[in-house]
C-alpha cells in the first residue's frame, strides 16, 4: 500500500475475539443451573461442573476464574440465584473476560433479564459463549438470536407453570391439604403421613382460645404465655399478637382447611399475593383432627367481628372507629342508660387522694351537649351492685336456664332440623329415581333420549336443594354458636358452691350482655339470653 512520504505503518497487534493479545490467557469463567433438585438433575449439575472445568483448563489460551453455579432454582429471576450474581459482581470488577455456559434458558428464563445483562457484559467487553445455540454475544446479530431463544426459554417457562397451576387446582378440587408442620403448633406429621395431634402443643393452642374467649386480647395472650414461660413451636417462651392472631384464624384448628389462600402472581416475579377473590379458594372440611371444637372456633371468629367493629365516640366527628380494650370488662359493658354511649374508667385526684370512676364518654367529650343527665359511677359500689346481681341470678340458676333455653329451643331444634331433615330425604329419592332411570336406559326398556327432560328436572331441582342445605346448614352452625353462648352463660352460675365474693372480669364477659347506668343509685344489669335485673347500689 502507498502511503504518503511522512507516513509510516504500525502494525496492529495480534487480537483474539474480544480484543484480548494472543499472548495473554483469557480470564474465562462457566456458568451452570439446574431448576430443581432431583437426583437426575443433581447428577446433570456435577456433569457439567466436571464438563467446564476439564475444558477450560485443556485450552491453553484460557485460564480458569471459577465455576458458577445454581442448583434448584428458577431461572426465571436472578433475585435468588447468589452464584450468578457473584459471578456479575466479579465481571463489573473486571475480572472475567469471557463467559462460557450451556444454553440460552440456563442463563436466564426471562427474556428482559438476559439481554439486560448481555448488553451490560457487552459493554464492558466480556463475551458470552452460549454452546448449544453456538452464539457468541460479540459477534454481529448475536442479540438479536437472542433474543428468539430467550423469547422461546421464557414460553416454555411460562407454559410449564400455567401446568404446574392446573395441577395444583386440580389436587385443590379433590381436597388434597398439604400441611407445613414447621411453624404448626399442636401437629405433627404421623406414621400414616396424616396430621397427628401433639397433647402438649394442643393445650396450649386451647389456653389461647380459651383466654381470648374470656376477654384477653392478642397482645395480652402473648404477654401471658411468655410470662409463664409457655414456649413456641421452636421451643422458646417468646410470642408476637400477630402469631396469637392467625393462630385464631387459623381454620385448621377445627379440623378443616381453606386452600388457596395466597397465589402466584406470575412466573416471572414470583410474587405472592393474598388471595381477595381473584382466584377460586376451596374449603375442605374434617381433614383432619380438630384441637378446637367448631362451636368454640366460630365464637371466636364472632369476637374478632365484633371488636373489629366496636365504635366510640369522639369530638371530632359523632362517631369513628374504636378499639378493643381487653384490660377491663366494663369497658366493654357498662352504657349509658340516656344516649346509650359507653362509660369509661377515669382516675380522680381529688387533694392527693385518688378515686376510680366510671364516666360516660359523651359527657366527658362533649359535656351536656348531648347527654344532659348522666351520672358518675364510683367504682367499687359498682361493682358491689354487679355482684349483687350475679349472686341472684345464681340463686334462681334453674328458672332462669329454663327462661334462656325455652327463647332458643325452636330455633335450635325445630324448623330448621326439620328442613334439614326434608332436603336430605329429597335427595336420597333424586339419586334412587336417577338409578332407577339409568337401570331402565342399560336393560333397553327405553331410549336414553326420552329421559333427557326428566334428567334435566332431576339435576334442577337437586341444585336448588343443595344451596337450600348450604343454607340451613350455615344458620344451624350459628344456632349451635348461640347455644354454646347461653350453655356458658348457664354454666357460670350452675355451681351449687357459686358464691361470688368479689368483681371478676372473665366471669363477667361470660354472664353479662351489659350494665346500663339508670342514675346515681340504680343500674339495670341484663344477662346473656335476656334476663335483666334492677340493682340499687350506694352513691359511694
């Protein structure tokens, strides 16, 4: 070639792909991923480790930087993937100068991550050598190939976990439960595979629902088990209120189980999403043994309703949302006989001396704005005046269960276990006059045609009689919710030995439905089931 007088060439150098001198070994590194831990892909995992490691060091032109590899994870998010992102880490640093790895889909499943990363390695100069696909990232068109594979990787993902969730609704719909005994207390799984009952780990579960049953809130549970030294599943005296709040929730304590709760919300972000109605949830009951009897379950579901939806009243607006206080009963109990509002517990400092006293909330926010009359309650005659009213009411404990049994006893055990009854029969002779069709289509009496109206007929009426029982079915499970309450209630003040001596906040969440303040010598007490009772109590 001519050049110009001035102008002498200097000849380049030697490059390999990547801009490398021949004389200098490339930092080469390998990149491996099984998605599962199985034995066959365990064994593919220790392949292709041996595979890169022979081969890297059988070529003289490279040196070994180190083996990466992943094994029972998805390839689908590099968020869980530590080696990948070490060896990353390591090509920022400039380390590595080239990366060898078996496919496109075992470097990444997501098509966004892959180029992002390709392009990032690109720029930093660092190839990637995919063999399978015989593609090398610094070489011209290569994203674009690329990008197809990666496109084809991540549809096969997706593909694969839209089956896997089709299976998974399937076992749902055939009740398949499967249990995580790692954070369950009270279970163990058994010889048969089954969940087992742990008698220790159970009373506790019992103490739980029993405490919040008798007042206690969550915060207070978790308090008190610590404090006694009640340990964990891990076997540690340590609780949190929001571990004693799903324990309560938690259905399979009754012997049932609520699946699908939660859900995938993609294969690609893998985010857990609690389950609000997008997805079908399925309710499986009896599937195993029940530590708490269903009647004590749904009067536990009821208390949470309940104090979830408690009101106040405040000088902001007529009323607002409230909070439960699990620290004093009559908080809970005692009203105001004019506006109805509820009192609440005040300490007077009158000249150094301290006195407990019972305000109503109206009065005390707003003055007489609204409640004009209401009086204040000293404490201790009212609770003189209460347990006043629970001795005699124990003191005529036979009339007055009869009184609460006899307001409940045809709801309980009439009308509606009749119609149970009736449906269930119903149902039997559906299923005897379907056989009895079938039988006469197989003999050949008649065509399978003629019967299609009365199969019709047969299917819709036994639908409607299915929602009817779901129906009466669901009012018969809070009758026995009802009943459970007023046995309770009874059970208080069954004891011939029963002699209330002094103010019992658990014994009064039990009896009492409230405390109405008439004024300052007089309050209407009114038990669980209706029976009331006029107390005159002292004005101090």
């Amino acid at each position: 070639m001519n050049t110009a007088p001035n102008v002498r060439i200097i000849p380049a150098k030697p490059q390999t792909v990547n801009g490398k001198n021949q004389y200098q070994q490339l930092r080469v590194a390998a990149y491996c991923r099984v998605s599962t831990d199985t034995l066959e892909q365990l064994n593919s995992y220790q392949v292709q480790i041996a595979y890169y490691t022979d081969y890297i060091n059988s070529n003289k032109d490279w040196t070994l930087v180190g083996i990466f590899a992943d094994e029972g994870l998805s390839g689908t998010s590099t968020r869980k993937r530590k080696e990948f992102n070490r060896m990353i880490r390591l090509c920022r640093q400039k380390k590595i100068d080239l990366i060898l790895c078996k496919s496109a889909s075992r470097f990444a499943r997501n098509t966004v991550d892959c180029l992002e990363y390709i392009r990032e390695l690109k720029a930093l100069g660092i190839g990637v050598i995919f063999e399978k696909e015989g593609l090398n990232t610094l070489t011209e068109y290569s994203e674009f190939l690329l990008a197809l594979h990666s496109s084809f990787a991540q549809a096969e993902s997706e593909s694969i976990s839209k089956n896997i969730s089709l299976g998974v609704q399937m076992s749902f719909k055939e009740g398949k439960v499967r249990y995580n005994y790692k954070m369950w207390l009270g279970y163990r799984k058994g010889e048969d595979g089954k969940p087992e009952i742990i008698p220790e780990e159970a009373e506790i579960v019992r103490l739980i629902f029993r405490l919040y049953l008798d007042g206690m809130s969550t915060q207070s549970i978790s308090n008190y088990l610590a404090e006694n030294n009640i340990s964990n599943k891990q076997g540690k005296p340590e609780w949190r209120h929001d571990i004693i709040l799903r324990m309560l929730k938690n259905e399979k304590y009754a012997g049932d189980a609520l699946l699908q709760k939660t859900y995938t919300a993609d294969c690609l972000s893998h985010k857990v999403m609690k389950n609000h109605g997008e997805r079908p949830m399925y309710y499986v009951s009896d599937c195993h043994p029940a530590i708490i009897d269903r009647t004590t379950y749904n009067l536990v579901q009821q208390e949470m309703k309940r104090r979830a939806a408690k009101r106040r009243v405040s000088d902001k607006c007529v009323t607002e949302q409230g909070k439960y206080s699990s620290k004093y009963a009559l908080t809970e109990l005692l009203i105001c006989g004019e506006c109805g509002t509820p009192y609440r517990r005040v300490t007077w400092n009158i000249h150094g001396r301290k006195a407990i006293v019972w305000r109503c909330i109206s009065r005390l926010d707003h003055g007489n704005r609204y409640c004009k009359n209401s009086p204040t309650i000293h404490e201790d005659p009212l609770h003189r005046g209460i347990i006043q009213a629970v001795n005699e009411y124990h003191n005529c404990a036979d009339e007055i269960a009869d009184i609460l049994r006899s307001g409940t006893e045809a709801v309980l055990t009439g009308q509606i276990h009749g119609e149970i009854s009736a449906a269930e029969k119903r149902l039997t002779e559906i299923d005897e006059a379907r056989q009895s069709m079938i039988n006469l289509i197989v003999s050949g009496a008649v065509g399978s045609d003629s019967l299609d109206d009365e199969f019709r007929k047969l299917h819709d009426e036994e639908e409607t009689l299915q929602e009817t029982l779901k129906t009466l079915r669901t009012q018969n499970t809070a009758n026995d919710a009802v009943q459970k309450q007023l046995d309770m209630a009874i059970s208080e003040i069954s004891d011939e030995n029963f002699r209330m001596t002094e103010f019992d906040d658990v014994t009064a969440r039990h009896v009492l439905e409230c405390v109405r303040v008439i004024d300052k010598t007089h309050i209407q007490v009114v038990f669980k089931g209706g029976h009331e009772s006029r107390i005159e109590i002292d004005k101090k």
